[in-house]
C-alpha cells in the first residue's frame, strides 16, 4: 500500500513526513479546535455542517478561518481522493499556530492546519445486532464542551472508565441530568419517544445527532428535545449512541443492567435502517444525502 497522504500547511505529503515545531500552541496548551468527517463513496458527508461547526469552535475561541468555505471544500474532497480507501474518516485540526510559551495570545501569528485521513471502521455487524455495554460517570468537564476542542483530557479520561469496565462508552451525568457520552451523543426512547438532551454549553453539538433528529421527524418517529434525567435514563426502552464513526449504536447494557429487553429495540432497527440508505445515497453522489436540504 502506498504511504498514506496528510495536509499540513499547504502541502500533501506522506504522513512520515509531516512535523510541527514543538512549540506550536496545539502541542504547548491543546489550543485548537478540529472536525471528524465520515467520507462515504470518498463524497465527504454533511461537509457544510462540519465546516459550520469548525466555524463556530474557531470563531469560540477567536482564531481566524485560515481558508474560504470553497477553499475548506476542494482541499478536503482532494485529501480524500488521494487515499487508497473509499470510506473515510477525515480529520482536521487548527491551531493558533506556533509562538513562544506564553497563556496569551500571540501576536501576527500563522494557524497551523492540519488534516489526514483513515479508513472509516463502522460498528461490527455483531454489535449492531447484539448491542454494545455502556457505564455511567459524573461529567467533570470543562463549561464550554460545545467547543469542538483539541484539549481532551477530559473526554479521554472518562472514556477510559468504559475501556477498563471493558465497555464501548462512558455515559455521562451532570447535577442528575444526562448530557452526552465521553466520545458521542446519547439518546434514550422511552414509551415509544425519542428523548434528545437539548444543545447547550455542556454537550458537543453533533452531526449525527442531527441526522438522528432529522430522520426521525422525517419518518414519523415522535421525539422530544429535552432535558433528559438520570433515572429516566436507567429506566430506558432503549438507549443509543450516534457518533461519526459509531453512527447508531445500542446501548443494551448500562452499569451491568440491561436497557429494555437486553437487545436492540424495533426503533433502533428502523433509525439504523433509515441511516444506511442515508449512507448509501450520499455515496452514490446524492447531495440531498450528503448536505443537509
């Protein structure tokens, strides 16, 4: 296999090649923000609402854009043509750039742009039909996790709970009400109704969370946006989680308890269902699949 082709700073190069000088700020103080990108068919999907939101993360912790939207658009559709695979995961990283050690920020300093590309590994079929195991854990995160942030500190010591339980995810809780997983977005149906935490400081606003939330109003699934309690979500039908990578995934077991029936519910079958031809189309070049309407 040929080596595998990254962006940095205006060039592609293979990823052995590629260097940042240890002081850039990302390395020095986790003072960036990045996007992950499913690329399916190596069409990029729902790329205006990734570039939306990195927009927002920048805009949040006021480093300028470096490139256009258009700009955005041909780079990352040229990384990914460029790589061996046809589904994708495509990350992009941006940092204030590279400046000496100090908290404030540097002056007529250059972001530094990062960007590579992996193939993208879906749910295996047997945790798609059988589910996956979750555990709980109280969100000691920052205020501001709608930030899209490089600093993760957080996030990686809470998904570490899951790995040690032997676990897929870390469900989190904040003064008794859900809010998200450690690397996801939760949702629980209770009485046939999906339940979506509302958008706030305290949750990353999630693509697939809005797919989620699309599709079902668009499929007759009735669902509420609101805030979501501990017990409520213990007591469950069914509980997902919706990432990227993960897509839509159930939670059979929290804190060795089943959800429900111990299984995957009917409402799983049909949004997993309804998420494939979402997949499907976009690869097949359709731009209502790849880009919201």
């Amino acid at each position: 296999m040929s080596a595998q082709i990254v962006y940095l700073n205006g060039s592609f190069l293979p990823l052995s090649e590629a260097r940042v000088p240890v002081l850039d700020r990302g390395f020095i103080f986790g003072d960036g923000v990045y996007e992950v990108i499913p690329v399916y068919g190596r069409i990029p999907f729902r790329l205006p609402e990734h570039l939306r939101r990195l927009q927002n993360s920048l805009d949040a912790i006021r480093i300028t854009n470096p490139h256009t939207t258009e700009v955005w658009t041909r780079l990352i559709t040229d990384l990914a043509e460029r790589q061996p695979w046809s589904n994708q995961s495509l990350y992009v990283q941006i940092t204030r750039g590279v400046a000496k050690r100090d908290h404030a920020f540097p002056k007529a300093v250059t972001p530094t742009v990062f960007m590579m590309s992996g193939e993208l590994t879906t749910p295996p079929k047997e945790e798609v039909e059988n589910g996956v195991k979750a555990v709980t854990a109280s969100d000691f995160r920052w205020g501001r996790c709608d930030i899209k942030s490089t600093a993760l500190l957080g996030n990686v010591l809470l998904r570490q709970v899951a790995v040690d339980a032997g676990a897929t995810e870390t469900v989190l809780f904040r003064d008794g009400f859900l809010t998200e997983g450690s690397a996801s977005n939760i949702f629980v149906i209770r009485d046939g109704v999906l339940l979506a935490p509302p958008k706030s400081h305290l949750m990353l606003p999630g693509i697939t969370y809005d797919v989620v939330l699309e599709l079902a109003a668009a499929s007759g699934i009735p669902h509420q946006v609101r805030e979501v309690t501990e017990r409520e979500t213990f007591t469950a039908d069914e509980l997902w989680m919706t990432s990227s990578t993960k897509e839509v995934l159930a939670i059979r077991e929290l804190n060795g308890n089943p959800i429900g029936s111990g299984k995957p519910g009917p409402l799983f079958r049909r949004m997993h269902a309804l998420y494939q031809e979402m997949k499907a189309a976009c690869a097949a070049g359709s731009p209502v699949a790849a880009n919201a309407p």
